[in-house]
C-alpha cells in the first residue's frame, strides 16, 4: 500500500516562535483598541464649568451700560466685581446727569474734596485793612460806590455760589453775599483761601475753566479772563490780574417796569459745548402786583438766548442751534454740555432749574412752587421737564443742583 507521510516535527525554537505569535497579534489588537479607545475618550465632550460673570465681554459690558443712562445704575453694575468696575473706568460711558432736590432725595458717589473754610482768607497784600483806601484815587466819598473783599469778609451771610475744580491743583469759588461776589483761590487741602484785597467786587453771574483758562461773566455781559499766578513763598494760587475779553452789549431795558407792571429779569450762564466757549442769556419775565397792592412780584414765563464768544473778534455772536445732539443742563451750581443721541433723546434743547436763591430778593414764584423746565431751540418753546419732580422752598431746602459724577 501507499506509504502515509510523515509529519517532520518542528525545531523546538521555530516551535516556540510559532506558538507566540497568535499572542504577539493578541496583544498589538488590545493595545489599538486602547488607542482607539483614548481617542475617543478625547473627542468626546467634557462637561465644562458655566462662564463666569465676571468675565463678561468687554463689547457686552458696553451694551449694558449703554442701557444704564442713570448714575446709580451705573455705579451699581461697577459694584458688582473688580472685573466689571474695571470695564466701567475703561468704557467710559458719561452717564446722565442726576437732578439732587435740596432735601437729599438723590444721592450720588462723588469724589471728596477738602475746601478752607470762608473764615480763612489769605489777603493780598498781606496787610490789607478795611480802613486802607478802596483804590487808587478813591475817596471817602466813593467808597460805598466801590465795595471790595474788606468790606464784606465778616458778614454772617457770606456764601460759595459757584465753586469749580479746575485741576487737581486748583480750585475756584465765587463768594460773596447776594449777587456782589468776589473770586477766590485755593489748592485742595489748603489751610486758606487766596483773595485780592482791594479789588472791585462785581455782579458775578457765572464762571467756567475752559482751555486752561478761568472765565467769569458779569451782569453787564462783560467776558474776563482771570490770571492766575503762583505764591512765591507759600506755592499757593492767587489771582494776578482780571481783564476783559469781550465788552458786553446788554439791552437797556432789563431792570425796567413797562406799562403792563412786567420786568425782564436776567440771568447768565457760562457753558463749554463742542469746543465753544457759550452765554446763555435767560430772561424771567415778572409781574409787578397792582400800584397799592402789598403782594409779591411773581416771576413768570422764560426765555433763553444762547451766544459764542468770538475771542478773535472780542464779541459775542447769537447762534440759533446747541447741536441736534446736545442738550445744556444749566444750574448756579453747575451747567454743562453733553451728548444725548446715545440715549435716544432728543437734542437741541436746554434744561433749566429754578435753582437761584438771589430771586428771592426780586420776585417769587407761584406759591414758591419750583422745579425744572426744557427750553426747545428750534421750535422756541417752554415745556415741563417732569410734572412729578418739583420742590417747595423752605428755610432748610433752597437749592436743586445737576450732579455730573
């Protein structure tokens, strides 16, 4: 029969190698699918921490705020954290101004300042006397025609009626009784005020800091620029000199009673707008009560005039128009220009306050009933800024102010 071949047994080594591979591919197998298996793991989504607030995108931050037109809102969103205060001070978004009623009803977080008190005054020249002569030339006979500092630094009723920042080096105050007034200086801080001993007190109505120079108008309409010098023993700021810039062209008959018992009232207000240097001229109209009567004189219905100092000219020049975008907050206290359209307001108007406590020397107002009003430029008309905000004046709440923080 057939021989049945033989199967020749393998080489022990060649045995040996031949049994590991099955388990050498086993293994390479095990490990790809636990590559695989990682990769995968990678690929597939984690579950992530929510966003914090606190990093809120600088471009969100801005529309919020956008939102926030009114200071304590904003002051409230730059609470929050250190992040979002510090997307507040970088966007830089000017807030709307708060209107703060003389009883305390708005509040608002602004920067203290620490001001001598009135009843420390550093005269120049240092030995000036109320019993020196008034001025070069004067007389006895004029002196109550020229009233100066010395005349009335002892008064009870001395007051600031107007007070400007100009640097963080300098700080400006109207002060004076009623409306006669005289500019002070000092530095914050400072242990006195700094005053011109001599110098004629004048019918102040305004002051404003504009392009790095001090401007006062008075109630002729009259533009001075008011230069200012440094102490050389003390480094304080003092007033050098007071000159005019432009001669003012007031009509005559303002102060004058017509056949109908009215009079024209006027106040003055200095406003930066645009790069512009602006007088705003308001005119109260007043009613005188009939010859015998013992009531009051009763102010009445407002208008405004606005003019640009022309300072390559020395004149005021009437405009029309504040800007489509730009409304004038005016105030004693305080007035200022600002952008509105941000808001979706409309532009070209002046809001004003019944906010000058020397009225009451020349007329009330209806049962001493005040509060604000917006003056259109461009239609000439008087309209009610909020028939819900009003005030009523009283021996502790005379004034209203605007708060620019």
């Amino acid at each position: 029969g057939q021989a049945t071949p033989r199967s020749t047994p393998l080489p022990p080594a060649r045995e040996q190698q031949q049994e590991r591979r099955p388990t050498h591919r086993r293994g390479r197998r095990t490990e790809n699918r636990s590559r695989r298996g990682l990769m995968a793991e990678e690929k597939k989504p984690h579950p992530q921490p929510p966003p914090s607030w606190s990093a809120l995108r600088l471009d969100l931050a801005g529309l919020v705020l956008s939102l926030l037109p009114v200071y304590a809102d904003c002051a409230c969103f730059a609470a929050v954290c250190p992040q979002w205060r510090a997307a507040a001070r970088q966007l830089q978004l000017p807030p709307l101004p708060l209107l703060a009623l003389p009883d305390g009803t708005f509040y608002s977080l602004m920067a203290t300042v620490t001001l001598p008190a009135l009843s420390s005054v550093r005269l120049r020249p240092p030995n000036a006397s109320a019993k020196s002569k008034w001025a070069e030339g004067g007389s006895v006979e004029s002196a109550n025609l020229y009233i100066t500092w010395m005349r009335i630094n002892e008064a009870d009723n001395l007051r600031i009626s107007k007070l400007i920042l100009c640097s963080p080096n300098l700080v400006a105050a109207l002060v004076g009784i009623g409306p006669i007034s005289q500019i002070l200086m000092c530095q914050p801080g400072a242990l006195s005020w700094s005053v011109r001993a001599y110098d004629r007190i004048e019918d102040f109505q305004d002051m404003s800091f504009y392009q790095g120079k001090l401007y006062a108008i008075a109630k002729d309409e009259n533009l001075l620029v008011v230069n200012i010098s440094q102490d050389h023993s003390t480094g304080d700021p003092q007033v050098s000199r007071i000159g005019r810039v432009i001669e003012g062209d007031c009509p005559t008959w303002y102060d004058a009673v017509f056949e109908d018992n009215s009079s024209a009232c006027k106040k003055l207000y200095l406003v930066e707008s645009r790069g512009m240097l602006l007088m705003v001229r308001r005119t109260i109209w007043c009613q005188f009560p009939e010859p015998g009567g013992d009531g009051k004189i009763m102010g009445g219905q407002n208008e405004f005039e606005v003019f640009e100092a022309d300072f390559e000219h020395s004149r005021w020049v009437k405009v029309s128009t504040v800007g489509d975008d730009q409304v004038l907050f005016l105030g004693r206290r305080c007035s200022r220009s600002m952008s509105v359209s941000q808001y979706g307001l409309p532009g070209d108007r002046i809001f004003f306050l019944d906010d000058d406590e020397d009225n009451r020397l020349d007329y009330a107002y209806d049962e001493e009933k005040t509060s604000f009003g917006v003056y259109s430029m461009r239609f000439r008309s008087i309209g009610s800024g909020d028939p819900n905000i009003s005030w009523k004046r009283c021996a502790e709440m005379y004034l209203a102010a605007w708060l620019f923080p």
